[in-house]
C-alpha cells in the first residue's frame, strides 16, 4: 500500500508538501481569515510574465515571479486606494495588466513559453534541493510573521469597515501580510503551479473555517490538513497515474464538500466538539479518496529487457528491432504534443527500471534528464539525434540548435535503427541475432518507402511545390525530397511559440504571392489558427499532417512508416489541389 513511498521522486515531493504544509497552513489561514482568496490565486497567475522574463533571459525562475509579485502586490495596493475602485476590480484590473504583458512577452519578445507551462500547472515530480530550500523558507517566515504580526491582522480582519481590502495596505502590518501571501504562492508554484495554488493556500484553511472560530487551533488544524491533503494526493497521483497538482486539488475539493455536508447536518444539532469534528470528518474523507486511488493498480510487463522510449517516433522504431525480446515502455503517447509534455508518475517509474533510455534527441525530450534524475536511474540514455547523419540548425530565441524532427529524413532512420540495434544487443548478447534480423527487415521497409515518396513527389512540378505548416517540424522531409516551405503558422520549431499580428500579416501576403494551395495542419496542434488565414487566403486546409507524433495505434499514421506515406499523399494531394496523391504498394 505504501510503496509509492519508497520512490525517490516521491520523497522528494513528500518533503516538499511537508514544508508547504507549514507555510500554506498559517498564511492561509490569514487569508481565509482577511479575505483575501482572491489575491492570492491572483498573485499566482500574475507572476506570468516574471515567468516568462526569467525563461527567456536564462535567470532563475523563482526571481522573475517574486519580482512580478512585488510588483502586483503594490499596484494592487496603489490602485486599490481610489474609493471609486472596489478591492476585488482593483486586483483584476492589474491581473489582466499583468497577464497581457506576460503573452506579449511569450509572443513578440521572445517567441517561447518553453519552461513555463510546469509552473503555471505545477509537478511535485520535477521537485529539487532548490525548491525544498524555497518551502522551507517560506515556513520558517511565515512562522515568524505570524508569530511578531498576528494579533495586527487579527485586528484588522474584525475591523467591518476595511475588511476585506487590499486599501489596508497602506499599513507597514498589512504589508507584511500581502508579503507573506505572495511568498507563500511563489514557493508553491513548482508544486502546484499557479493556477491550481489555491488547492494547498484557501481550500483547506476554508475548511477549517467552517468547524472551528479560535484563529490558533485554525492555524494548526490547517497546517495538519495541508500535509494529509498532500500527502495522500501524492500517493493518490502515483495510484492513479495523475498529474500531482490536479490530484491535490481534487483531494482538497472532495474533502472541502464533506466537511461542508457535515456542517450543514451539524446545524441540526445543539453539539460543536470543534477539533474532534474537524479531525475524525476530514480523516474519514482522505481515507474515501484513498479507497477510490487504491482501487488503480499497474502491471509490470513481461519482456526481459526493461527499455523506455520518449517519443513515439523512438518507440517505433525501438518496438520493430526489439520485437517481443523486450519490455518496452513508451512516454508520449500518440496525438499528443512533445511541446506540452508533463511527466507522470508512471513515467519516473518506468525510467526506475529501465535498463536503456532511448531519447529522441533536441529540445522534444531535454525533459527526460530531469525524469532520469528524480527516478535514481542509473539506465543507458541513447541519444539517438547524435549520430545522425542529416542535422538541420535552426535559429531558434537568438541561438542555434538542432532541428529535433530529424526522423522526416529516411537516412536518419537508418542511423538511428542501426544505433538502436547496437545498444540492445549489448545489454542482451543472447538476443544479438534476433535484434540485427529485425533491424535488417525492417530497413528494407524504410528503404521502399523513402523511393516511393521519393517518386510521388516528384510527379508535382517542382514551382508548385510550396506549402505552409503549422510549424517548423518538416524541415528534413521538405529538404528530402525537394518541397519549399514558404512559411509557417507557428515561426518556430517548438509549438508552445505564438504568432504575432505581423508574423500573420507576413504570411498572409507570402500565400498569396507565392500561390499556395494549402496550408497543412498538423494533427496533435489546434487547427484554428491555420483555418482563419485560409479563410483570408483562400488556401484550403482539408490534408493534415504528422510532425511531432504518430497518430493512434488503430490509424493510418499509427507507425512511422504510415505516418509518412500519410504525410506524403496529403502533401501532393494539398499541392495539387486535390488532383492526385501517392499510391503506396509497401507493406
């Protein structure tokens, strides 16, 4: 039942929502207690730009949101003074100042949200030193303030006629107390993330609340339901193979609504034993959500060598050589964006255990260092973009890196099978033979299909040719086999980038003068953005295209070798208006 604990990357998180528990427990009390649950999710979601500042400038994180939070904290303050402007208006109005600053910053300043997505949502499984230090600083200046300033917040919070309100702080006291709030959100962020911050900060102080009015017995009880809340939301996460933050949130909830049900039926009722209430009801709702986690389990495969594989172009190409003589676990799952990856716990498990890590290579999958790290792995990693043959560089937020979609090239597919064959017959000597007549097969497919595409494409005369993409992902293949690409939607390689007005603008005017006939969504990408310039241009948008993943097993694109005859006919047949597309013999 408890063995989830006995991970490393569990403990790691289990330490970190013990030191929150003491943070979030006091200065959320006070936030219940002054009103202010409204600010505090606010000052969460505000540190976006900070965020975004810090990724793209290559400073720590942590220091772009305390520096957006300072800031927020006194404008809020500074707007919030004008009687015509209510507290709660006052604080939205610099919210969304805030939140559009951090999206022009993402879009026109620095071309990326890269990095930020983990802090806005949070992952007690990326958890390290640094964060803990942060918990536990966050603690101990809580326990401070709390203990030199709690009677001044007391006595502003029954003062009708300021309370609720950001104009109290105007006072040194009140000051503190904002102050206090802010760190505490900050330092929550790598765990929960911004968006879900108020699961560990307003929900259990909330339930407190509703059993209890003595303001130290509500500071303790709150501490101690924090850290059973996030406790077994972690252990619950790891059961159900569920984002941690989202897991806390849910466990908060569920525990929230019982508590409000038993209260409501305790109004019928004369009795108010407070602390046993509190205690025996919230332990029996833990322990519900507990039964529901139990009731998930995993299995271990049954292939003797444990292997993982990051993307789903890898896991193909790993599952054709290693056959049934392994147990292959595969991370991202098809349709689904690389860009936009959050591990699971599932994921750090299976790392645990692999014996060889076949990473694709690039910024697609530089997360799996991190899940290499928080697993204890002492696993192989093969970095299969290393000994390619074919290698695109892209300018990419004003340096140079590699084009990560090295698999659109046939010639680097058979470098990377090769290297796959190599690195599983050397952890199973035995099953040498097997993996080399696999391999050998299975180029010989790659080999026919990389002559037919070969020869389809070039039935299209080479001035019409032209495409536009969502993004940069199909470098190799346009390269390969003689296709111009004259733009894309997303002018990067990395998804998570945003078209500005202009970058639209530009290539709304490209279509037209170049004459393309179609603009190719990609399947794992929302589509919107490339119907409204078709809708402008007249482009059509009726063939998508698979760039960063396969598509489902059952699909047409389901393996690499589907994928790409898929890509293929779709691209001759959006080049030629729908004239004609690639007929492929190739099993």
């Amino acid at each position: 039942m408890f063995e989830p604990f006995t991970l490393p990357f569990v403990q790691e998180g289990l330490i970190e929502i013990l030191l929150l528990s003491v943070a979030a427990g006091l200065a959320g009390t006070w936030v219940v207690l002054r009103g202010l649950s409204f600010y505090s999710h606010a000052i969460g979601t505000a540190s976006f730009p900070g965020l975004v500042l810090a990724d793209g400038l290559g400073f720590p994180a942590a220091a772009g949101a305390f520096g957006m939070a300072a800031v927020f904290t006194i404008l809020s303050a500074l707007v919030g003074r004008s009687r015509r402007t209510a507290t709660d208006s006052a604080t939205a109005l610099v919210l969304v100042a805030c939140m559009a600053a951090g999206v022009i910053l993402a879009s026109d300043v620095f071309s990326s949200g890269a990095n930020i997505d983990t802090l806005l949502f949070g992952s007690l499984l990326s958890i390290d030193a640094r964060d803990m230090l942060l918990a536990g600083a966050a603690a101990v200046i809580s326990i401070v303030a709390v203990g030199l300033f709690s009677h001044h917040w007391l006595a502003k919070g029954f003062d009708a006629e300021s309370a609720p309100s950001l104009k109290s702080a105007s006072s040194a006291f009140d000051m503190v107390l904002l102050a206090v709030v802010a760190f505490t959100v900050i330092a929550a962020l790598n765990a929960v993330g911004a968006l879900l911050v108020s699961a560990l900060i307003v929900l259990p102080a909330a339930t407190v609340r509703m059993v209890t009015s003595r303001v130290n017995s509500m500071q303790i009880y709150t501490v101690l339901l924090v850290a059973a809340e996030g406790t077994v939301g972690l252990w619950l996460c790891v059961k159900t193979n569920a984002p941690p933050g989202a897991t806390i949130a849910v466990v908060s909830g569920v525990v929230f609504t019982i508590v409000a049900i038993a209260r409501a039926i305790r109004r019928t009722a004369p009795t108010s034993r407070t602390a046993a209430k509190v205690v025996a009801v919230s332990a029996a709702a833990l322990v519900f959500a507990g039964l529901i986690g139990g009731c998930g389990s995993g299995s271990d495969g049954s292939g003797e060598l444990k292997v993982t594989a990051t993307t789903t172009q890898v896991a193909d190409f790993v599952s054709e050589v290693g056959g049934n003589r392994i147990d292959l676990n595969q991370i991202l799952q098809p349709n689904t964006d690389p860009h936009e990856y959050e591990p699971r716990p599932s994921d750090v498990a299976s790392v645990a255990d692999s014996a060889i890590i076949f990473r694709s290579g690039g910024h697609l999958d530089d997360w799996v260092s991190q899940l290499v790290d928080d697993s204890g792995s002492d696993a192989e990693v093969v970095d299969l973009s290393s000994g390619i043959p074919v290698k695109r560089e892209e300018d990419e937020n004003g340096s140079t890196e590699l084009d990560p979609h090295w698999w659109h090239d046939a010639s680097n597919v058979e470098a990377a099978v090769g290297e796959i064959e190599v690195s599983l017959s050397k952890a199973d000597p035995g099953n040498a033979a097997y993996f080399k007549s696999n391999a050998s097969d299975y180029l010989a497919q790659v080999a026919a299909v990389d002559a037919g595409i070969r020869k389809c494409v070039s039935t299209v005369p080479k001035t019409e040719r032209k495409i536009v993409t969502d993004h940069d992902a199909f470098g190799y293949f346009t390269d390969r086999y003689g296709i111009e690409s004259v733009g894309t939607v997303i002018p990067a390689m990395t998804t998570e980038a945003q078209p500005s007005a202009g970058d639209l603008a530009d290539l709304d005017d490209t279509i037209r003068r170049e004459n393309v006939k179609a603009i190719f969504p990609e399947e794992s990408v929302s589509a919107k953005l490339s119907e409204a310039i078709a809708r402008d241009t007249g482009a059509s948008t009726d063939y998508t295209l698979y760039g960063d993943t396969l598509g489902p097993e059952d699909s047409s694109a389901g393996t690499w070798i589907g994928m790409e005859k898929w890509n293929a006919d779709n691209l001759v047949l959006g080049m030629t208006g729908g004239v004609q597309g690639c007929d492929f013999h190739v099993d």
